[in-house]
C-alpha cells in the first residue's frame, strides 16, 4: 500500500481533484494540438502505414536482432514521398502484405452487387514485402514532437502498490525488454505485464500505472476490439496514469500530454468523452493506493468503454 504525502481528502473531495486532473489533461491537449509543429507531426503521422499486430512484432525483432530500436517504417517508394531515401547498403524489414484479386460479376453471391466504382476483392494469400525504418534512411527532416521520457526516481513505495493491483487482476509483473520500442507490455494471453529495464524508475512507475490501467478498463477482456479502438484506449490509459500518478506528486506532463495527444489524433473532445472511464478506474486504483479512504475499491474492476 502507498500513502501520499498529502493528507487524504474526503470522497468528495478525491473525486473532484480527480476530475481536475482528468480536466488538465483535456485542456494540455487542446493547447499542444493549435502548435503548427504538433500539427505538421500529427498529419505526418497519419501518412504512415499502420500495420498489424503481427507485423508489428516482425518489424520489433527484425530491428531489434540488428540492434536498433524500430520508430517509423515505410516502404522504399513511400519515404520518397516523405523526401527521404533509403540509405545504400541497408537491408529493409520484412512483413507480410496481402495480396487480392478481383472478382467479376458473376461471382458475386446471389443479391450482392459490388460498389459501381469499385470491383469486390477476394483475398488470395500474402507475399513478403521490404520496409524500413527512418534511421535507414536520409534527407528531408519529419516533423516530430514526442514524449519525454520522465527521469528520476519514483515516488516511494508506489511501484509495489501498482504491482499488487495487477498481481490481484491476475497478471504477473517483471521488468525486462520490450519489443518495437514500448515502454510497456501487457499480453493478455500470457497474463503477464513487462515494464523496460533501462528507464528511470519515474518513467517505469508511470509506465505501470499505464498498463495497470490497460487491464482495469477492460482493453485485455477477450471482447474488447483493441486494434480497432487502440486510439482511443492508449487515450484512456495514459490519461488514467497521469490522474494516479500526479496523485503520488509525480508530474508526467511532459510525457502523457504528446502521447494522449497523439492517440487521440489530437482531438481534445475525444479525450474528454473517456473522462467517465478515465476518472472511474483512476479512482479506483487511487482508493485501493491510499488507505486512508473510507471505501476501498476492488481493484479488479473492468469499465467499459462509454
């Protein structure tokens, strides 16, 4: 169990400072989205291919084995379209694309009719194509502005009571080496939790509480479409981690505010339609940290997405 520095505030009281919190970030994100910086960086951003999740995992080890850490990929003809080359001699990452064909009319069932501007496609199988990463490459710069990792040491004791929270969830919790550059790891077919071994315990307990978050809004259930609503939960899960966090009197500003701004392609009113979520598990996960509150909550509670 942690206990904070400050003197525990009533229910009312928490709920409020909770809801400023989740307030702040919605306001940080609102500002940092008018910089023409951060919007020539988000419309970059949304140039770039977004690739599966095993393709994601190929592309992590691939540039792992060879000793870098993968950040923007792209294939040959698209960073010609970003202004940038493929360095001489640099061997590209392989993955797999899927390959279609297209179908005439008479093969369309019975009742159905393909778009009149567009043929129906039949997925055939999938063929090894070459990406690259930006250090692979040279020329024009690309808009970037990105999360800094946090420094320093953690607040005390709060790492061991995020860990008993995932440990109750029933996930176990390691440091160790994470694929494609995250700072964080939650497999939920592993049930296991890995946070990196080389950053700052700051960066690590936040780091935590992030994934931490993951599992008790309910992004791990076997019916939740992550792909499919990733935006929105790595959204909801930093911000719940900045809300626990700032709690402990741990300022990730400069880390969570880029990464929410980012997932939510920059909308502040996205970020604000999750407060209920947000604010529901960070009080949970706050009142299970501190106990001093009256009415402990279980932290194995999962919300779903509103």
């Amino acid at each position: 169990m942690v206990r904070t520095a400050r003197k525990a505030a009533p229910p009312g009281g928490r709920a409020a400072k909770i809801e400023a919190l989740q307030a702040e970030i919605t306001d940080a994100v609102g500002a940092l989205v008018e910089d023409p910086g951060w919007r020539a960086m988000l419309e970059t951003a949304a140039r770039f291919y977004r690739y599966s999740l095993a393709n994601q995992l190929a592309i992590g080890l691939q540039a792992m084995e060879r000793g870098f850490v993968a950040t923007r990929v792209a294939g040959f003809q698209a960073w010609k379209g970003f202004g940038r080359s493929v360095c001489k001699g640099e061997k590209g990452l392989a993955v797999l694309a899927p390959c279609s064909y297209k179908t005439d009319s008479d093969d369309q069932a019975e009742g159905q009719t393909a778009p009149e501007d567009t043929a129906a496609r039949v997925l055939r199988g999938f063929r090894v194509v070459y990406v690259f990463d930006v250090s692979q490459t040279e020329g024009d710069e690309l808009p970037n502005v990105l999360p800094e990792l946090l420094t320093g040491d953690a607040p005390a004791k709060l790492w061991d009571g995020l860990a008993e929270q995932v440990e109750a969830a029933r996930f176990t919790v390691s440091r160790g080496q994470c694929w494609g550059g995250a700072n964080g790891i939650t497999d939920a077919l592993t049930r296991t939790v890995t946070v990196r071994a080389d950053v700052d315990g700051a960066q690590a307990v936040k780091t935590l509480a992030h994934e931490l978050a993951h599992i008790l809004c309910g992004h791990t259930a076997d019916d939740y479409d992550y792909q499919g609503c990733r935006g929105r939960a790595e959204a909801e899960a930093e911000s719940v981690a900045y809300i626990v966090t700032a709690w402990a009197g741990l300022d990730t500003a400069a880390y969570t505010v880029p990464y929410v701004a980012r997932w939510s392609g920059g909308d502040a009113a996205a970020v604000h339609a999750a407060a209920k979520t947000v604010t529901t598990v960070a009080r949970a996960v706050i009142d299970a940290l501190d106990p001093d509150t009256t009415t402990p909550a279980q932290p194995t509670l999962a919300v779903a997405a509103n």
